[in-house]
C-alpha cells in the first residue's frame, strides 16, 4: 500500500518524466539528418541532471555573505544576472563541456552542438523543475515544461553557439563570439528571471519575461537552421518531414495536461481540477501555438548562413502566407510552414505547370517546366524560380512561384497549388536587389505536379 508522500511523489516524478520526454523527442526529431545514439543522449541527459549540485554550491556562497533577492531594485537586478543567469549557465556550460570531451566522436555534424548542449540543459531543468513540482505543487507542470526547460535550453544553446560559431561556420572572432555569446545567455536569463520575480509595471512585468521568451524561441530556431544548413548530410528529402514537429509538442502537452488534471482531481476534486486546467490554458494557450509552430519550422537553403537576429517568432505580413488572423490582422509565423516547404520535392526537377482555371489562362495549357532553386524575396517570404517552355518546348521564360498557403492550397486533394508570378524588373537574373511580394504581377494560380 503506498503512503501518502509516495503518492505525492508520483505526480512530480510523472511530469518530469513527461517533461523529459516531450524535449528529448524534440531533439530526435530535429536531428534526422545522422541521428544520435540513446547512450550518447542519456549520458549527456545525466551530466545535466548532476550540473544543478554546483549551483547550488555557489548559492550557498552567495548566502555565505548575505547576497540574495531583497526587494531592492538594483540588488535583485544584480542578483538575477550574476547570482541566477550566471552561476546557472556557467554551471551548465561546464556540464556540456564534460558531455562533448566524453561524446567528441560523435559530434560529426554541427547540430550535435546544439542538441547535446539543449540534452544538458534539458537534465538540468529535470531536476530543477522536480524540486519545484514537489514544493509547489503539480499544478505547474505545463508552465515548467513549456517555458523554463525551453528557456535553460535556449540559453545553454546561444552560449554554445557562440563559442563554437567560428569553428562551424568560420564565422566571427573566436574570442568575441565567445564573450558575446556567454553574455547574451546571462542577459536573457537573467531578465527572463527578474522579470518574472518584480512587479514594477504592476501585473504587467511578467509579460515582459514572456516577451524575453519568444525573441529567445526565435534566435534558438534561427541558430538550428544555420546548423541544419551546414549539415554535411544535408538532405531536402529528410528535413521536410521536421514541418509537422508541432504535432509532437501538442501531443506531449496533452499528456501533461492529463498529469496536472489527475494531481488536482486526486487532492481536490474535478470542478477544481478542470479550473485549474482552464487557468492555466488561458495563460499559455497562445505561447503554446507559439511555441508548437515556431520550432517545427525552418529556412532551408543548403550552405546559406542567415544572420541571426533579435526578432520575435511572429510578424505581421501582406504577402498572403498568413497563418493566424489576430484581431483582423494576418500574422505570420517565422519559417516555413508545411505549404510552403513541400515544394522543395520538385527542386532541380521536370514538372508540369498547370492552369486551375481552364477558361481564364493565360498559359492555357500544361506546361513542362523545371524548378531551377529556392528564391527568397524581402522579409523572407519564400517562392521559387521556375523556367516554364513554351508548346513546342524550343523556347523558355523565367517565372516566380509562390506557394499557396491559405483557403485553396490543393488541387484535386493531391497538387500543390502555387500563384504563377513575373517579375518584370527581371531582378532574379540582372541585379542582386530582391523584389518585394506587392512589386511582382500576378498571372494566374497553377498546381504542380510531376510528369508521368
């Protein structure tokens, strides 16, 4: 018969566990070009899970000489940067650096940087979010997962990335990316946690730590997208299947969700626990899908290093590749999505071109056409180039495709759709200045598939 701390105990060891899990499937996901081996992520998963004790130890170096949390301004400022986003980070860095010199053989890819640093990191929440499960409750699961694992990841992530971003990508001072990248991790933990502890804006300061957090999400997704591009098992074929990673993060959240709901239907009762449940989804409902659909995408273009910036996963867009109307307003997520990305399958390839509308075209007919590359037009939004051939195939045109990503987006169920588009500066060819979408011409809306 289990007593009652033991059924406590079950709750956080099942939410951790889950926690786990989610961000360990994630990595697994993410990393489908040469994957890992379970042993190499469960030794790194437990030289982050052992990294919290020298926290720890210097915690209680800062409570040697009474260096804590006050009230003060200035003092929790200080704090929250050198005595939690320091001692934190520095902490798990040296973790990582242990995990690497071990696992050296099997970094063969600049990912692996990312992914064992993210597994250290992850061991290190683990353990972290455990201690907090057990002293405040189950109640937090989803919270601790979706935000504060994420937030240990991202920032173990940027300093990794900026030691060893000249070593992969020949980018940079060593020395400054170094200092650079160290120093912004501290930053954007240390706020992420000041904000959340300060109440200077009233009941409105924790949404700056919110803010923190998604231009976090962002850089994170932008640092695994130059690596994914660098990768020397680079493969179009294999990264189209990462556009659908969010339904592995929804999933994962409904079985955290149903952990949080048994903790409060057992110690309270189900009124209780469906309220709990419904706070909690009102308060990060929307990072969630923030969250889900910013980490399953990316900009795939093969050697192409794009500058990584401070930007949030989300932007407002005329260029008809919307995902979410906000308020009447068209927001796009950062990256591309599923629509967008599945025309890379036709790259370098034969295809045929053909009109949706047979009684107003201006093709008129299936045309043989070739996908010559990817082309990113400004603020990133993605189309290709395509060479169409005329009936007699003796002669060829340059044209634009943009991919169909609201309403009408299949023909038939089965083709892609895509707007057939010319640019009549001819920059593609002439100069190197991109077109923005508003300055192309629309001709007609096409689907695309292969000949038989």
């Amino acid at each position: 018969m289990l007593t009652p701390l033991q059924i406590y105990l079950i709750f956080p060891i099942l939410g951790s566990i889950c926690g786990a899990m989610l961000w360990l499937t994630y990595f697994k996901r993410i990393d489908l070009l040469e994957g890992e081996r379970v042993r190499d992520v469960v030794i790194a998963f437990i030289i982050g899970f052992l990294t919290p004790s020298l926290t720890l130890w210097i915690y209680y170096g800062l409570g040697v000489f009474d260096i804590k949390i006050n009230g003060d301004f200035t003092n929790d400022f200080l704090y929250s940067l050198f005595g939690v986003g320091m001692a934190e980070e520095l902490s798990k860095l040296m973790g990582v650096f242990i995990a690497f010199r071990l696992l050296k053989k099997r970094i063969n890819e600049p990912i692996d940087y990312l992914v064992f640093a993210g597994i250290v990191a992850l061991g290190f929440s683990v353990r972290e979010n455990f201690i907090y499960y057990h002293n405040y409750g189950s109640q937090i699961i989803t919270g601790r997962t979706y935000i504060s694992s994420l937030v240990h990841i991202i920032n173990t992530s940027i300093c990794v990335y900026g030691i060893y971003r000249n070593k992969i990508f020949n980018k940079g001072n060593p020395y400054v990316n170094s200092i650079a990248g160290v120093s912004i991790a501290i930053l954007s933990h240390g706020l992420f946690d000041f904000f959340l502890t300060q109440l200077f804006l009233g009941d409105f300061t924790p949404l700056l730590s919110s803010l923190v957090y998604l231009i976090g999400i962002n850089f994170w997704m932008q640092m695994i997208n130059n690596s994914i591009n660098f990768s020397p098992f680079f493969s179009y074929e294999k990264i189209a299947s990462t556009t659908k990673l969010y339904t592995t993060i929804f999933t994962w959240y409904a079985i955290i969700v149903l952990v949080e709901f048994s903790y409060a239907y057992y110690y309270k009762d189900i009124i209780f626990a469906l309220t709990e449940i419904s706070k909690n989804f009102l308060k990060e409902g929307f990072l969630l899908v923030i969250v889900a659909l910013r980490t399953s995408r990316l900009r795939i273009n093969k050697g192409k290093y794009l500058r990584v910036r401070l930007q949030l996963p989300f932007h407002f867009t005329k260029n008809d590749d919307e995902d979410i109307l906000f308020l009447g307003l068209p927001i796009k997520i950062r990256g591309e999505n599923e629509k967008e990305f599945r025309f890379l399958q036709f790259l370098g390839k034969d295809i045929l071109i053909c009109p949706v509308d047979q009684n107003q075209t201006i093709i008129k007919t299936d045309r043989h056409a070739r996908v010559i590359k990817k082309y990113f037009l400004k603020n990133d939004v993605v189309t290709y180039l395509v060479e169409i051939f005329n009936e007699n195939n003796s002669k060829s045109d340059m044209y634009i495709l943009k991919p169909k990503t609201t309403r009408f987006t299949d023909m038939k169920h089965k083709y892609p759709v895509a707007i057939l588009m010319d640019n009549e500066r001819n920059s593609t060819q002439q100069t190197p200045e991109k077109p923005a979408y508003s300055e192309l011409k629309k001709i007609e809306l096409v689907y695309i598939k292969t000949p038989e």
